[in-house]
C-alpha cells in the first residue's frame, strides 16, 4: 500500500463523441510525465486500432498519473477513461462506480449534447463530484460564454465554477488539475476493514488468464492473497496486484481508494463478472457492493461463419470476446440456408459493427451477419408470453393474441430551426409525441417514444442529416407495447431465405418488400440461371424481381498454349466468390444479408 | 516415339492492334530479326537436347505477333533445323498470317519449305468494324483469301465478336464472307481482356457490348453448323478432318515446346513460360532455361482446375466420374440447356461454353461448389 488515501483523486470524464475527451486525456498524460514527447501519439489510450481508426473510444481503460500539486505534494491521479457513443453507457456506468468524481467536458462549439446529459445523470446518481469544463476554447467560433450558461443551468453552478480548456493547445490544464486536486473528494475506506473490491472490468490474458480491474474500498489486497468472488464463491489466490501506467507496474498491494489490476490465473472470464465483489476467502467482508445494472442486449443479428468448417473457431473467437464484453451475448442457432451459426445480442448497431468487424479483424472470420432484430414478445391464446429475436421464429397463421414490440423513449435537444423536419421524421418513425420543452430561446428538447425496431436501422444517420447536425439524441428502453406486425419473407428461386426474413409494421411491409427485393437485385450476380426474387407477407408475394442469368463468361483465346493465364483467371474470379454463400443453388454475396440496412424506410 | 509439338513465337507487329494484350513488339531492323532467329535456334537446340533428343514434331504453329513479317531467310533457317525432328509424312505446320501481308510470293514461299497450314486474321468483312480494329480493309481480306486459297488447302479464318458499334448486319457480312471464302477452319473470338498487357486505350473493353458479344456468338455456332461445320471447341470450327492438329494438342494434354520470348511450353506433365521480352529474350536465351524459362508450379487443386476446364472447352467434354461436385449439379446444367451427358460425359452446349468459366467454378469444387 503505497499512497495516502488521502492524496488519491479517482475520477473518470464525461463527453460527447469529439468533444475532445482523448486528447484532454493525452495532455494529463503529458503534464504528469507519465508518458514522454517520445511515446507520444494521438489517444494515447485507445489501445484498439478500431478505436484510434473510428476516434472513439469503446474499451475503458485505466491509467495511473502522479501529479506534483500546487501546494507541493504528490497526488496520485487515476482517470478512467470511458466511451461516448450512446450503445455504450454500460461502460459507463463501470468506471463512474470506481470514482469520486467525473470532469464534465463540453465542446465549446457544439455546446451540451443530449447523451453527455444522460451520462452526467448517471454520474450524479452515482453521488460523483462534477467539474464543468468547456473544451476547444482556442476556436474562433466557440461560443464560451452561451456553453457556460448551459452549464449553469444544467448543474445549478456558479459561472466561475466551470473552468475553460483547449486540450489541443494545453491551454487551462494546469487550472483544470488543481481543480480536481481541489473539488474531487480522496477516497474513503478503511484500510483495516475487510477486503471490499469491486471489478469495474476485465480482460483475458492468454498467459495470466482472467485479468480483472478492481477498485478499493476498504482493507487490503496482496499478492498471493487467498480472494472470494463474492457471487459465486469462487476462490483463486492473486498471481500479481499492480496500477496502470502506461503499462502495467506490479505492486505488493491495492488500499482503500487505490484501482488497479488482479491476475486471477481463473481460466475463464465468464466466472470474473464484472460487477462482482471481490474479499479475502479466510475473513470476507458482510456484503457485496452493489454492482451496477445488468445491461441486457436490445439488438440481435444472427452471426454464420462463411465457411461452414469456421464453426468452432467462431465459436471459440465468441468466446473470447465476450470475456472483456459483458453486454455481448451470443447463443447456437441453425438457419436453413445458412447453417449451424449464433445468435448475438448487442446493445445497439455500433455494437454490432465492432464486434463484426473486432471478429474479422482480429480472429481472420470471415462472416455473414443478418439483419439485427429487436427482441418480440408473442402473447399466446392461451395467455402464455414467449419472446423471440429472431424473425425466423415469428408465429404464422395469426395463431396469437398479439404482438408486442419493444419502445423507447428519446430524448432530442436541438436548435429550434430543425423542429419541424425533426417531428417528421419521428412521425415516419411511427413515434408518439410525449412532450417538448424550451432549454434556452433558440434550444429546444423534444421526447418522444418510437419503437426500437424503427431507431435500430438509419433513424441517428437520418435525425443528423435533417438537423444539419445539431440535434443530439438519447434513448432508453421504456417497455413493450402491441403492434400491428408481420413477417416479410424474401425467396430465391422460390425458396424462402430464413435468413433475409425481417418483423415489419404491416403499413411498411410493402414499401420495405419492394426496396430489399430491388436491393437484393443489385447485390446478387448474374449467374447460371436467372435468379427470382419474390418478398412474401404470408403466401402473398408483395414484390418481384429477378437477377438475369450470366450471359458471358469465358476466356477464349488460347495464345500459344498459355494454359496458365486461363486458369489464373478462373482462380481471380474465384477468389471473388469466397465472400459467396451458396443457398440452395443461388450464390448470395455476404453483404445481401445487410442489404435490408440500405432500406430507405422512411418513405 | 515420343511426340512433342513446337510452338514458335514470332512477337514482331507492324502496329498495335487497340485490342490486343498479348506480348509483341514493333519489328525494328533486319539485326533484331537475325538475332531472333539466332535465339529460336539456340532455344530449340538446348530444349531439344534436354529431352533427349529423342522425339517427333507432329505439328509446328508460328504464331505472333505476326509470324508473315518474317524474311523468307528465316523460314528457311527455322525449318532447317527443325526438320530432322518432323514426323514424316503427316506433319502440320501452320503460320499465322495478317491478311495484307499475304501475295503470291509470301504463299509461294511457305508452301514451298512446307509450311500447308494458313491462319489468316480476317477479323471481320465490315469496314466500319476494321476501322475501330484498325485492322485492313474488307477488299484486302477478300484478296488475300483469294490468293492463299490458290497455294493452300488448308486455310483458317479468325473473326471477332463484340467489336464496339457492331450491327447483325455487320456480322452477316463476315458471316456470308465465310460462305463465299469456303475456309476449311474458322475461329472465333470475342474480345476479351485479360491479357499481359493493357489495352490500346483504357475504355477499349468498356466499350465490348458482352450480351450482344453473346448473342453473336449463339448466332455463329448456329450458322456455322448448318454449314457443315464441326464445333470442335469453345472457339473453333472445322470442317472433318481439318480440325487444328496443333491446338488439340493443348486441350488433350499432348507435350508441347513453345520457343521465342513469352512462348509456353508443357512438358512431361510440367508447364513452363518464356520471359515476355525480347531484349530479356536476346540477351539471356543461351542461359536458358534458367532465367528465360520459368517453370509454373502448380498443385493438386491448380492441375485438377486446368483438366476440367480444358476438358470443358472440347465437344468431347469431360467424364462424369471425374466431378467430385453434388451430381444435383451436373441435373441442373442439363435441365437449363447449359450441358449435355453424351456417353457418360458432361459436355457443354453453346450456351454453356459462354459461361465455362462459371460451370467450371461450380465443377471443381470449394464451398461454393456444393448445392445445400
């Protein structure tokens, strides 16, 4: 135990997607000497290439600073970084509950965005301490002092409360770090209480197996200390404590107040929970922190490997990435065209691209992904509910009471120019009106509750589009609510695709039946012989088209007996074909499964 | 004994076709051509004694670029020392010709060092089609078939489909042409890329109409048939007994030598192809084949891909019992008129020929190929 509980700040910060979080990030680093002018490169602690590519981070990721106050001691900083797109707010909610406080980072341009409220509140539940700041001063269109009224408003703080930064220029960090030093209250705990740890985290470790990220609240932990995992009394002894720096830097102990890692050498994530309290197995502790709220999964897609033999090694690659994303769930399912394949549950579309894409990456899989669903709930005749997230299983016949579909509520901030286009859109939405109310004279915020299903595809893509930008968008699941819905079915040739089916409101069946089918007859080649393709409400086919069979392929000319070219040409087009899946005798490229998300649905 | 038949490639050309991609060059001086010839012998000489010395030539093909811009001289050179090695009696010899260079003196001179196979590059007997090919006017085709007809009787014409703003008139024209010219042989091809080197200009194949280049072709096999035509292969005709010795030999497996820069060779289950360049060519032929001959390595998958598509381009096809795919498959191609079973073989229709390549990716397997 090295550091004085009370020179410890734990705080993590709270921001917009490109409202600078990263590189406010980058500078502490810098500042504190954690990390040299050498090692230095944009976001630093977005350790993923996925998130350095897209400029967002998704994984938090601890680090530990000392910082030499103003008063001439030495702090011990530890900043959880956290992620800002709205599908993440579970990882959120892990690192505020190993914090005392939260910077609240706020673009100076854009001014507050309706997901920074919605994880401010979460902070403030969480009783975190908050320090307004106003990012990107140094732009010359940075509207400083009409952000600092929202802040005021917002939070009830006085003007001089909010502090005002330029990350990229450095301007205001050394303010910024007195501030924490001064508002953010050290941590409590008692170092001679029983081991109380919470897992705000994970990951697994090939060598070092489970690696969990805890937080101290009281007593000590050693290494080769005998632990109990308090939800399922698993006990393990500690391999190696330590902090992040840069890297890790192993340490004989963890006090109250201190956040660092645990090498558990468990052999498996899924006994790691994040959220689970973790205690000495000899002298445990009464009761178990109160984890944060189980994230359930809203969107689920169907994953199916392209080459059937790929099956285990999806399996397995599943596997892993579910140890370090709790939120991720996945389970086996077959699909007549596709085969043996899982069903993953996400918590929203970005949730399913990186993990699409982590697998493709990472793993080398190649993939097909269905169209996401939401979760449907089927009450039976004879009262019973059974919920399906799979299209595939949708009852025919109308042999059920009704049908209910999961909505939400959302919540829109936006200039008041944008209302209008705004309500029409979310009237396509099939979105009823709650209510609207003013922010500040030119701001309004507008709730609204729509069904999931009709947010999941392009609804955040369409609101920027028709608010050039400005408006900003929360929601939150609010419950399940009857609908008028049907199941579209595509056929190829006649035969249905289990995989290309999709729940619709009946009113879009047929716009929707008629956009894939033309989407569909864009993606498949020409082939052998004509492809049809029929979308189907029942046994009513709505619309019709059809792929015209490959007139045209073949090398002809034979130079000189130049075999060789000939056949490196086939194995060209043949290469092209390995993104093919063959379903029944029609060849459908990967991508016609997601055709359904090029849908314009709107109209 | 053994028979190995000999490629000769002649890449000179007295300009650049805007569609072709295959490797030739400008013909320079009469001292390129000596050294040319120089290498052929010196190539040959080495391939020769690499196999012993112990076979026969039944077919030679001088193929190009453009074999007719040859001197005689070199005719001459070249079949001097080749003839040692040529079987008896029934050798084919063929020299590919461009129609404008043909005259009573080029036909008097092949046939007399016993060349008695013409290929004349007649493409097309539309002028507006020999305008866009930058090929010779209708008039010097029609001369030159009337003259090579008096000194040959074993004569092929080549046409072309797809030809950019071509009309079913067009193509009558060649098509009648064909009637008149009363060729033992015909081949035809659709322009295509693919070759070694790019197009002319870069829009020259995005401007190939490739349904009409198929509906032409339907046409052609057609026609071609009700006039006593074989259709032998994808893209050759003949009247029996004319079929081109020489190009069997690559589509049933036969040993073949090819000499010259970029000339492919098959030997003893081997396949084999020349630097495609003639300075390359000149300056390392006497280290051959260890720099001017490259050997293509190939696998199992790679050898099993080769023998059903060259199975597939002949009217003889390819034995059922040699596709490994879903036999739902070989129903299917039956069912839609793209194949034939003819004695226990698979074999394509004119249709199904447009498409080989396709119903070869199906046949060979790969996890495309099986029907679910």
């Amino acid at each position: 135990m090295g550091t004085s509980q009370e020179r410890i700040r734990n705080f993590c910060i709270i921001a917009h997607i490109d409202h600078g979080k990263s590189t406010l990030a980058d500078r502490f680093l810098e500042r504190t000497r954690t990390i040299d002018q050498k090692q230095m490169r944009d976001q630093v602690l977005d350790t993923m290439d996925l998130e350095r590519e897209r400029g967002i981070t998704i994984k938090s990721h601890p680090i530990r600073m000392d910082y030499v106050g103003g008063d001439g001691s030495e702090y011990v900083f530890n900043l959880i970084d956290t992620p800002g797109h709205v599908d993440f707010t579970y990882e959120v909610s892990r690192s505020l509950s190993a914090c005392e406080g939260a910077l609240l980072v706020v673009d100076a341009v854009q001014g507050v965005q309706a997901q920074t409220i919605s994880n401010l509140y979460l902070a403030i539940e969480n009783g975190l301490e908050i320090i307004p700041v106003i990012n990107k001063i140094d732009i010359p269109i940075a509207r400083v002092d009409f952000v600092t009224e929202q802040l005021v408003t917002l939070l009830g703080v006085r003007k001089d409360d909010v502090l005002r930064v330029s990350a990229r220029d450095g301007l205001g960090i050394d303010e910024l770090m007195e501030a924490i030093v001064a508002r953010i209250p050290p941590p409590s705990g008692d170092p001679d209480g029983r081991l109380k740890a919470l897992i705000f985290d994970s990951h697994f470790n090939v060598y070092k197996g489970a690696v969990v990220y805890v937080r101290v609240f009281d007593g000590v932990l050693r290494t080769e200390d005998s632990i109990r995992l308090l939800s399922n009394d698993r006990v393990f002894e500690t391999m190696e404590v330590g902090y992040f720096r840069l890297k890790t830097a192993a340490s004989d102990s963890l006090g109250p107040g201190e956040v660092g890692y645990v090498h558990t050498g468990i052999k498996s994530l899924r006994e790691t929970k994040v959220g689970d309290t973790l205690t000495h197995d000899t002298r445990p502790c009464d009761k178990a922190l109160s984890g944060f709220k189980e994230i359930k999964s809203m969107v689920f897609s169907g994953l199916y490997p392209m080459d059937a033999d790929d099956y285990t090694n999806l399996r397995d690659a599943l596997e892993k990435l579910q140890l370090n994303d709790s939120a991720f769930t996945f389970e086996p399912e077959t699909s007549a065209a596709l085969g043996f394949g899982f069903r993953c549950g996400f918590l929203g579309l970005l949730h399913v691209e990186v993990i699409q894409e982590r697998l493709e990456r990472e793993y080398s899989m190649g993939l097909i992904t269905t169209m996401p669903s939401v979760k449907y709930r089927v009450v039976q005749k004879d009262g019973e509910t059974v919920e399906i997230d799979n299209p595939a299983r949708f009852p025919m016949g109308g042999d059920f009471e009704r049908i209910e579909e999961p909505y939400v509520r959302t919540e829109i901030i936006t200039p008041n120019d944008y209302v209008g286009a705004i309500m029409k859109l979310n009237q396509d939405k099939r979105g009823t009106f709650i209510e609207m109310d003013y922010l500040s004279v030119d701001r309004l915020r507008l709730r609204y509750e729509i069904p999931l299903a009709e947010i999941l595809v392009d609804y955040y893509d369409k609101l920027k589009s028709v608010s050039k930008g400005y408006a900003s968008l929360d929601y939150e699941f609010v419950g399940h609510r009857p609908g008028d819905l049907v199941r579209l079915d595509v056929a190829l040739n006649g035969d249905p695709v289990d995989a290309l089916s999709v729940i619709i409101h009946k009113d879009k069946a047929y716009h929707w039946g008629r956009e894939l089918s033309e989407r569909l007859r864009e993606v498949i080649p020409r082939q052998l012989y004509d492809v049809a393709i029929q979308a189907c409400v029942g046994n009513r086919v709505i619309a019709r088209t059809n792929v015209k069979a490959l007139r045209k392929n073949v090398t002809a000319k034979c130079y000189g007996g130049d075999i060789t070219r000939k056949r490196k040409l086939l194995e060209k087009q043949k290469e092209g074909k390995k993104r093919m899946k063959m379903v029944g005798k029609v060849e459908v490229p990967q991508e016609a499964f997601l055709a359904v998300l090029k849908v314009d649905r709107s109209n | 004994m053994r028979t190995v038949s000999l490629y000769v490639h002649i890449p000179f050309c007295e300009r650049r076709c805007p569609y072709c991609t295959f490797y030739h060059v400008p013909k320079t001086d009469r001292a390129m051509e000596t050294r040319l010839v120089e290498g052929l012998i010196g190539e040959f000489r080495i391939a020769g004694a690499d196999l012993g010395r112990q076979f026969q030539i039944p077919t030679v093909y001088f193929g190009g670029g453009t074999p007719s811009l040859l001197d005689h001289r070199s005719f001459e050179i070249l079949i001097d020392e080749i003839s040692p090695f040529l079987t008896a009696g029934s050798v084919e010899i063929t020299v590919e010709s461009n129609p404008e260079d043909v005259n009573e003196r080029l036909m008097q001179n092949l046939s007399g060092i016993g060349v008695n196979r013409l290929s004349l590059g007649i493409q097309s007997m539309s002028s507006r089609a020999q305008n866009v090919l930058k090929r010779c006017t209708p008039r010097s085709n029609e001369q030159a078939v009337r003259i090579a007809k008096r000194y040959f009787q074993n004569i092929s014409l080549d046409l072309l489909l797809g030809i950019p703003g071509g009309t079913a008139r067009e193509l009558e024209e060649s098509l009648a042409a064909v009637d008149r010219f009363e060729p033992q042989h015909v081949s035809v091809y659709c322009l295509e890329p693919g070759g070694v080197i790019p197009p002319d200009t870069d829009d020259f194949f995005d401007r190939v109409d490739m349904e009409r280049a198929a509906d032409e072709y339907l046409l052609v096999c057609d026609r071609l048939r009700t006039r006593g035509f074989g259709h032998y292969e994808v893209s050759n005709f003949a009247r029996s007994g004319f079929e081109s010795r020489h190009n069997k030999v690559y589509w049933n497996g036969g040993e073949y030598l090819g000499i010259g820069p970029s000339a492919h060779s098959f030997i003893e289950g081997e396949r084999y192809s020349n630097v495609p360049s003639i300075d390359q060519y000149l300056a390392e032929w006497p280290m051959f084949p260890r720099t001017v001959r490259r050997h293509e390595v190939r696998g199992e998958t790679e050898r099993r891909l080769e023998e059903i598509m060259l199975d597939l381009r002949t009217s003889v096809g390819t034995p059922l019992d040699r596709l490994k795919c879903n036999p739902r498959l070989v129903d299917e191609l039956v069912d839609e008129d793209l194949a034939s079973i003819v004695e226990e073989r698979l074999v394509l229709t004119d249709r199904g020929y447009l498409v080989l390549n396709e119903i070869v990716h199906r046949l060979s397997g790969g996890p495309w190929a099986a029907s679910a």
